[in-house]
C-alpha cells in the first residue's frame, strides 16, 4: 500500500503526514526516509516530507517500486489527482487523503510565511516570499481551490479538514487507522497524536522545522483583515466557502 497524503498548502500538511508515517510504521510498516535512502528516490521526493510534486505516469512508476517490493509506506504531494493516480486508486495499490483549511486562514498564513522569509533573508523555494500583500496571498489561496474541487469531487480520498484536526486530532486520527485499515492501538495512537502537538513545540526532526509555521490559530482572518480585505475574500471564496463547510 501506497498512502498519499496530499494537502493544501498552509494546512498542516507536514503535521499530518509525519502522523500519517508514525502511524505506519506503528503498524509495522516502513519508514519513507529509509526507503527513500534505500531506493535511491532523492531525484524523485523532497528529503523532509517526501514531497512527490506532480503525481504523473512517470513519478508514481518510480515511487511505487518499493511497494512491489513488499513495503507499504507514505509520500506526500500538494497536486490533484492524475488519470494514472486515478487508476492506482481504483486498484487498491494506493490510498490517498486530502487536507484543506480555510482559503482565508491559509492566505494570512502564506503571507506571514512569505514576511518570516524575508526577515530572515532565507533563500526559499517556497514562492511565499514573493507574497508581499493580503490581497496577493488571497489570490494565492484562490488558486489552490482548483485542486480542493478535484480531490472533493472524485470522492477517492479520506478528506479532512484542518479545523477538524485542530480540535479534536484523536478523533481525526482514529478515521485515519481505520481508513489505511492498519492496526495500532489507541494508547499508541494518543501518543504519535500527543507528540505532534502544537503545544509541545513538534518539529520535523529531519529539518529540524516546526511542524507548524506560523500561529496555527483559526479563524485569525477575522482579526488581521482590513475591511476591503475581508471583502476581497468574500469575492474570491464566497462560492465555495459553503461547499468546504465554512461561512462566508
């Protein structure tokens, strides 16, 4: 089994995915750092979450290969699905789930990002640091909603939100083991959930990054928003809002 964890960005992606790999390797599975090593995968997923970019015919061909070797594992990606990701799917070898926030939450996040980068003149591939404005990032987030459409729409994921997650993470974690039918026990469970805890400061020991970039507060939009801001957001998000379970 392959699990791809796919998010959108500003979302808790990376905290939901090094879950999701505690969780396997809980079960008993692997570790996707080691396979990532063991492989030779570095030219094809990123070294801290095992970002897989565009999961296209070519990238899943050489990311599954430690799965036909017996491995079950998980990789990350931020993209929609592909006929070819579509078709694994719909043979069991690979079981996605999608996480998304708040358009207006993830924008104030990307622009608070984009000015953390800056400060520090930090070299970035992250393209937050070109955010220089609310009004850029919210521009930003609407670009990201194509993708919330397609995974919302294909119903081939496990969605989740990351209010949801924020507020009761047990409860989120639990759907999670019973979707990658795996087997962990709830005091195991508690503790992975417990160890990534905004509160305890989780980082992604790799990288040695919080796990959490900025504030991890929701519904910060309301505070940080000028007035023409907040109407902005109504124009780009007022449509799907509803769909993604928010009000406008």
């Amino acid at each position: 089994m392959i699990v791809l964890s796919v998010g959108m960005q500003k979302a808790g992606t990376a905290w939901y995915f090094n879950i999701t790999n505690d969780l396997l390797q809980a079960a008993g599975h692997q570790d996707i750092h080691d396979l990532r090593n063991r492989y030779h995968l570095q030219r094809f997923m990123t070294r801290g979450n095992c970002n897989i970019g565009r999961p296209n015919l070519l990238k899943l061909l050489v990311v599954s290969f430690p799965h036909w070797m017996g491995n079950s594992y998980v990789v990350k990606t931020h993209e929609g699905p592909t006929q070819a990701l579509l078709g694994l799917i719909d043979r069991g070898v690979v079981k996605a789930t999608y996480m998304y926030r708040d358009p207006r939450d993830v924008a104030l996040s990307a622009f608070e990002h984009g000015e953390k980068i800056r400060r520090s003149g930090a070299v970035s591939n992250t393209g937050f640091d070109r955010l220089t404005t609310i009004e850029e990032a919210i521009e930003f987030a609407k670009g990201l909603l194509p993708v919330w459409k397609q995974w919302a729409g294909s119903r081939k994921a496990l969605l989740v939100r990351y209010e949801d997650m924020r507020q009761d993470s047990l409860s989120e974690g639990k759907k999670l083991v019973v979707y990658l039918n795996i087997d962990v026990s709830q005091e195991v469970l508690r503790s992975i959930i417990e160890q990534y805890e905004i509160k305890n400061g989780s980082t992604d020991s790799l990288r040695n990054q919080p796990l959490h970039f900025n504030k991890g507060v929701t519904g910060r939009w309301m505070e940080e928003f000028t007035a023409s801001q907040q109407e902005l957001s109504r124009e780009s998000f007022g449509d799907i809002l509803p769909e993604m379970g928010y009000d406008i």
